[in-house]
C-alpha cells in the first residue's frame, strides 16, 4: 500500500511539474507575440 500511494504522489507531482511548464510556455509565446506585434 504504502509503494502504491508514493507512486501516486510521484504522479501528481509530475503532472503538476508538467501543467506548470506547459503554462509557462504559453505565457512565454503570448508575450512574445505580444512584443512582435508592437514592433
């Protein structure tokens, strides 16, 4: 039980760490959208 819950938490972790990068990137190409717009 107790391996089956860390491999649970190693999971939500990654999908966190991967929901977050992703974000990021998004928020990355909108402002450099943005910047190109204006120029």
């Amino acid at each position: 039980m107790a391996v089956h819950l860390e491999f649970w938490n190693l999971c939500k972790g990654f999908s966190v760490l991967v929901f977050q990068i992703i974000f990021f990137a998004v928020n990355i190409r909108e402002s450099l959208l943005r910047s190109s717009d204006t120029c």
